[in-house]
C-alpha cells in the first residue's frame, strides 16, 4: 500500500507551514503531499492566517520539493474555469518536472462560496459543471500540438483552442475522482478518472464503493483494472497511548472516536488498521494529518508505518 500525506490547510497554515511538511513527507519517503482545495475553515478553529490558493501552493512547492508527487484532493470544478484550469495544472506539472496529479470534485461547501463571492449552484448543475470540465481539461491535454480544441457545452464553450500549455507528463497527468455517490460518482470515473478515491468511508462502505466503480467501468467497456484505488482516512500514531491521547487532544478529537472512524493508536495498530483497507481494495492511502505543526508524527508514520506496508 502506497502512503500518501494529505493536509487541510484552510484549518490553519501558511505556505511555510505547508512547505515544512511536504519537505519533511518527501525525507521520510511517503509517496506524495496532497492538500485540499478549500477558502474557509470548517468548525471550531481559528483559521488564520487564512486560506492558501491550491494551485499556487502546488506551483510553490513544485520548486521547493524534488521526488515527492503534489496534487489536491480535490479541487472543486466552482473555483476555477475549465481551459485556465488545465493551463494551471499543466505549467505547474512542467515546473515540478511531472510531478502533479489533479483530484477534480463538483464542491459542496456553500459558506466558503458565501465568503469569497463564489457563485453555488445546486447539486445538479454543479455535477453538470464538473462532467463539462473533466471533458475539457482531458479533452485540451489530448489535443495534439498544433490543433484546436472546442467545446459547445451547456455551462462552458471554448471555440478553436490552441489547447496550450501540454502537461510534461504523458498522455497526461493522472486524474482522481472521488466520493460515495452510488451513480453519477461511478460513472464519471468510468469515463474520466485514473484512480478513484473513497473519503472517509469504512473499508466496508469503501469496497461497496469500489464495486459500483468497477460496475460502472464494465457498463462502458472499460477495463476496471486500469484504475487505481484508494481511500482518505484521518490518522493520530503515537509510540505509546499517552503519545496517542495527546496527539488527539491536540486536534480536538476523542481517542475512541479516531479509533472507530479513522486510523489511531501505535504503528502497530495504525498498520492493522490500514490493512482492513488494504483489504477493502484500496491500493493507496491519503493519510489526513491534521496538526501540521507536529513534524515528529510524521516521522513516526514514515520510519515504523510506511516501511511496514510497503
């Protein structure tokens, strides 16, 4: 199982902040720094300084870092137009020398869009939103150099594209789909995705999830081994219980409670517990860190969990 190290700084980090534990997942050999894609804070935090820009952090970090791969999970399609997205995406695969993925969801949280004057559709059209957009960023990536892309869509229309900047990574960089829809989530990954990701599900409800994607890849003719699988899942490790009871408390959750729904305890117990996700199906984790500031719990997932599952 591959161990990938997920962030969610709209609870609170600069991009210093951020560079520490991207620089610090890449020395401790995890597969890959993701964060979020998110304006406002959610519960009861502070939030400052304030919100980081994804794709600005990720073009940051895609000079500041050398090996480890960058990506969101998941930017949301309300934030950014479809052809300036796939520019974005693609100069900074160019600039972290192919290093990025792009997570890509319809969005969900309307007070991030209240704050910062974003318009929220409702569901439907924000799905109608997202399948237009995964049709024109892969549709701009595929064009062949020196011909035109345009689309007549319902919400977007691009007319003669020069489809440019192409992304370094071919045919294209990969790109992650997720959620726990039980038909329009499967059927876009079918038609779209390279991996497909389950956010904090059980491994249960994880692998019901992975069925109707492979369900969904077989109604279209499409191989259902040519995605990857993974699931987000919040982690708390500590050598010992008193290292785990304060990790905990400093993230303002109950040991029991991270137990039940997410990965706690020592590197033993966290590396069980990946393994019932293993077993779900899911061949990467995300693992959702959420005080950055505790650089030495990173380390303990990366020197006595990551070696364990590799």
């Amino acid at each position: 199982m591959r161990l990938r190290i997920f962030t969610e700084p709209q609870q609170g980090a600069s991009y210093d902040d951020l560079l520490a534990v991207a620089r610090c997942a890449e020395e401790e050999g995890f597969d890959a720094f993701f964060r979020s894609d998110h304006y406002l804070k959610m519960g009861d935090v502070d939030g400052r300084p304030g919100p980081t820009d994804a794709w600005i952090t990720l073009a940051g970090l895609a000079r500041d870092t050398s090996r480890i791969r960058l990506g969101t999970l998941v930017t949301s399609a309300t934030f950014r137009l479809p052809g300036p997205l796939a520019v974005s995406v693609a100069e900074v695969d160019a600039m972290s020398g192919g290093r990025v993925e792009l997570g890509l969801g319809a969005g969900w949280f309307d007070g991030e869009h209240r704050a910062y004057g974003i318009p929220f559709p409702a569901t439907g059209e924000r799905f109608e939103r997202l399948e237009e957009q995964l049709e024109i960023v892969t549709g701009m990536w595929a064009t062949p150099i020196g011909e035109s892309f345009s689309h007549d869509g319902r919400h977007y229309r691009l007319e003669e594209s020069p489809a440019l900047p192409k992304p370094v990574q071919r045919p294209r960089p990969p790109v992650i789909i997720g959620g726990g829809g039980p038909s329009r989530t499967p059927r876009l990954a079918a038609r779209f995705a390279d991996e497909f990701n389950t956010p904090f599900m059980s491994p249960a409800d994880a692998a019901a999830q992975f069925a109707r994607v492979r369900g969904a890849c077989e109604a279209v003719g499409r191989d259902p081994g040519e995605l990857r699988y993974s699931s987000a899942v919040v982690v708390c490790c500590g050598a010992d219980e008193s290292d785990v009871s304060r990790r905990a408390k400093a993230i303002g959750r109950e040991v029991d409670e991270l137990r039940a729904n997410g990965v706690c305890g020592t590197p033993a117990e966290v590396v069980d517990r990946l393994g019932e996700w293993a077993q779900a199906g899911a061949e990467t984790a995300y693992l959702q860190v959420l005080d950055l500031s505790d650089l030495d719990h990173l380390r303990l997932l990366g020197r006595e969990v990551r070696p364990a599952l590799a």
